[in-house]
C-alpha cells in the first residue's frame, strides 16, 4: 500500500512541496544552502560587525580575526587581594587564578602560620596557610593512631598477647615510630607491608636504631599469609637468642 503524501513548507526558501514523509528542505540544494548561512554579528573588541555560520563544530566565535582575539585575551579586568583586600588589575585570562596583588601579598599569605587543633590528641600545631582544610594532625603518629592499626599489627599484637610478652605499641624514638617496642629486650618488632615499604629508609632506620642499642626485626605481610603471626614472632625472637625469654 503507497505512502500517503503531505504537503511542507521548506525551511530555506519558503516554497511548498510534497514528501510521503515530513521533511524539512525541499531538496538538496536548499539543504546545502541553509547550513552555509550565516548570522551577523559585532565583535566586541573592535564593535566590526561581522558574518559567520550559523551552525559549526568549535561553537560560536567570540572575535572577528585573530588579532582581536589576542587583544580581547589582554583585557585588563579588576579583582580583590585575598590576603590585604586592595583591588589591583590583571588580565582577563588570569581570572581565578591572580589572587594576590604583589609577590609581598603572596609570600606573606603563603608563609604565615595558623594553628589548628589536633583530632587525635587535641594539642593545638601550627602549619602554613596554604594547608588549612587538609592538615588534621599534629604527627605521623597522631595520624596512625587516629586511622587505626593495619591487619598485619593487629595479628602481631594478639600474637603478643598470647605470648604474654610486655610490649608498647606505637613508641615513639625521635624522629621514628616503632609498631611495636619490648622494652625487656629493647626490640623493635616492626610489622612490613611488601608493596608500600622502603627498603634504604628502613636501613636508615634500623642504623639509627641500632646506634641507641635497638635491635629491629622485621614480619612482613607475605610471611603471615604462609605462617601464624605467634610461629613467627616465635621465631624472630629466638633469633635473637634471648635467653631470658620463656614461652
């Protein structure tokens, strides 16, 4: 059964012409036609007035030519110093990122110091401007304590307990953070991530523990996926040969 036909009105040039469907140009000619029109328009550097597209992929041009559009780029617009509140001129292109007015105004908002509070022990720390929203803390330690112990030191913790070995978790010796420190023996029993430990600052570590009469021993994540934590620190400590020690 044939397709009825309809009457339109082409957009382009205004004649009527039948379709068995609705379109919107009468042929080919006036579809090409109508996408090349063009619109006017005023440049607003140089007030030329000037034609383009009326439809294009980059959008609508701001500027009749490329120099206009330099020119426009160095407008000089006004803004408030964050730091002295004085108004000062800069570039129309800088808007967002121009937030002082001198290199004075810069280096004094950037150095000063403010004081925040601590949300692990609440002593009161001081930090640059800069870091005010991000700095939580007044340590690193401040900051373990606060997110918690990892699963490898909870399995060394239980191990300890069930050894009933005397220990201080988290003991700070300026400027490192043992996990775990038996004051009995003076052993650091640090517990190791493979994948986010660095091996020359823990030799650096345990140099510097050394020195003070600190002997480190090391269980790591892959050693107690293949082993028990209280085998392990078994082990470790026999290692060692303390004598005193009694399981």
């Amino acid at each position: 059964m044939p397709l009825p036909f309809q009457t339109n009105v082409c957009q382009h040039c205004g004649q009527t012409f039948t379709s068995c469907t609705s379109r919107l140009f009468c042929g080919n000619a006036c579809y090409h036609a109508a996408r090349k029109a063009t619109t006017e328009r005023t440049c607003p550097q140089c007030s030329t007035v000037f034609y383009k597209k009326s439809q294009g992929h980059h959008g609508d041009p701001v500027y009749c030519s490329l120099r206009c559009t330099a020119l426009g780029k160095r407008t000089r617009v006004e803004s408030a110093c964050e730091h002295c509140g004085r108004p000062f001129i800069h570039k129309q292109s800088h808007i967002g990122r121009a937030r002082y007015c001198s290199k004075t105004c810069h280096d004094t908002a950037q150095v000063h110091q403010i004081t925040l509070t601590c949300d692990q022990c609440s002593r009161s720390f001081t930090v640059l401007r800069s870091r005010q929203g991000t700095a939580r803390f007044c340590s690193r330690l401040c900051k373990k304590r606060y997110c918690g112990e990892t699963g490898i030191e909870r399995q060394i913790r239980e191990a300890l307990d069930d050894l009933h070995i005397q220990y201080v978790q988290e003991h700070t010796i300026h400027p490192y953070a043992i996990d775990f420190y038996l004051p009995h023996w003076r052993i650091a029993l640090e517990a190791d991530g493979v994948y986010w430990h660095d091996d020359e600052h823990d030799q650096q570590r345990d140099a510097y523990l050394q020195q003070r009469g600190i002997k480190t021993i090391r269980i790591t994540d892959v050693e107690l996926k293949q082993h028990r934590a209280i085998d392990l620190v078994k082990s470790r400590l026999s290692r060692v040969q303390l004598q005193q020690l009694q399981f």
